[in-house]
C-alpha cells in the first residue's frame, strides 16, 4: 500500500481514532483509550481508518493520493511519535515493513499481522458501508435487522461540554433523551450527586428515543464539526460528521 498525504491530516486522524479520555472500565472510571491499533485501507484515492470492538466502533475517511492499493494495521504507539516532527506531505509505504518519509527523513517500523478485533471491526464494516453524512438528516439508516428511529444534528462544542460537565459527577454513564425536538444528556451517582443538560439541536428527524451510553465520545471528533445522531430506544448511537462515523452500543447495568 502507497499513498502520499499532508501529515497533520493523518497524525490528526490516528490520535482520534484511540478515543483517548474518560471511560468506564473494570477497574472503574478512568483514563483510558479505545486501543493503539488501527486498520487502513486504501481504495483510489481514499484511505478509510478504522479502531473499535465488539461494543464500540470508529472510523475517518481522508482524501490522499494513491499509489497502490491496499490494507495496513498500524501500530499508533509507534508511528504517532515520528509524525510530531514531520510537516508538510509525506510518503506512506507498507510491504514487508512501514516506511513513512518527508523530505530528507525516513523512519520504519515493523508491519502488525492483524488488528486484535479484526472480525469486529470487518463485521462492523459491513454494517455502516451504506451510512454517509448529510448536512441536514434525511435519511434514518438500517443498522442490522432494524432501523434508527430518530436524529438531530448537534455541534460538536455543545456536545463536548455537556459530557465535559456530565463526566464531574464521575458515574461514567451518560443517558440521552430525544424527545419534543430537544435532547437532554444526564447523569448520576446518586440522588446527591447529578447533572442534566438540555440542548435545542439545529435539525431533529422522526421519533423520540432514549439511550444510555458510556466513553468520551466526543474526543474521536474534530474541532468545529457538526455531528449527526441517530437513535432508536436501547439501540446502538450512532453519529456522523462529514469526515467520520462513531457507532456505540448501549450501556447495560451489569
């Protein structure tokens, strides 16, 4: 696989797709990211990233311009480091190993066999193939053997901040409400310790839902987009901005 793409574009993209930030582990509500690899493939001029599980799944396209097609697990640890002190364009090229060169630089690091939820993310890959953004929401997606029953278009800032705010209370679990064209995000530890935010989104589409979801969502997103969500009661969440797709599972208790 070859192709050359302006570095910060890709830098920017690996970093968001671990979803670094606040998330709901075994070992509690704490620092944590959603994995250091992430599988590319590249058709024509479009690399399409993906990162995710059996639960959680993310994904960015970018424009670069191809040379040879095909796919690459990359191992971010290793490569993020490198691009910090490139700039401007740079050469992309996977075969026995990666090498990434700008200018008079050139660094290699060792290929990764398969990414550790190879069969998740195909599987996952194969259910959103058909999603794309619209600027306003018009269509309400299948996902499986069902389909989103509502959506709204939020910005990203709005949505940041209230999660921001909803991750003080330290729960780690976030309930969305659509419902009468707003969306409320809440939260609780208990009685004592709550918050609830209420935000009017630009555009709103089909049927109320209520779900509840956990993870720093909005850290995969990129400064100033505008963010469609798709919900259905306890159904994945999905949401799109014009570059990227997120989709989560439902939090269940227990």
């Amino acid at each position: 696989m070859i192709f050359t793409i302006q570095t910060d574009s890709l830098k920017e993209a690996l970093t968001s797709l671990q979803v670094k930030g606040k998330h709901l582990t075994s070992t509690g509500f704490t620092n944590s990211s959603l994995g250091q690899y992430v599988y590319c493939l590249l058709g024509d001029n479009t690399l399409t990233m993906y990162n995710g599980d059996n639960t959680f799944m993310v994904s960015v396209v970018l424009e670069v311009e191809g040379e040879k097609d095909g796919s690459v697990v990359i191992d971010t640890d290793l490569l993020l480091p490198y691009l910090r002190s490139f700039s401007g364009n740079m050469k992309f090229n996977s075969g026995d190993f990666i090498v990434i060169s700008n200018g008079s630089r050139k660094a290699s690091i060792p290929l990764v066999v398969n990414h550790p939820n190879q069969n998740a993310i195909v599987r996952m890959m194969n259910m959103i193939n058909h999603m794309s953004y619209q600027p306003q929401p018009e269509t309400l997606f299948n996902f499986g053997k069902s389909k989103f029953e509502g959506a709204f278009t939020l910005p990203l800032k709005s949505f940041t901040t209230a999660i921001k705010n909803c991750e003080l209370v330290k729960s780690g679990v976030y309930k969305l409400d659509f419902n009468e064209g707003l969306a409320n995000l809440s939260t609780r530890l208990n009685v004592q310790n709550k918050y609830e935010e209420q935000i009017e989104p630009m555009f709103v589409l089909g049927e109320p839902a209520t779900i509840e979801f956990s993870g720093p969502l909005y850290s995969f997103f990129k400064e100033g987009q505008l963010l469609n969500f798709y919900v259905k009661d306890d159904f994945p969440l999905l949401v799109i901005s014009d570059d990227r797709i997120l989709i989560k599972a439902p939090y269940v208790n227990g």
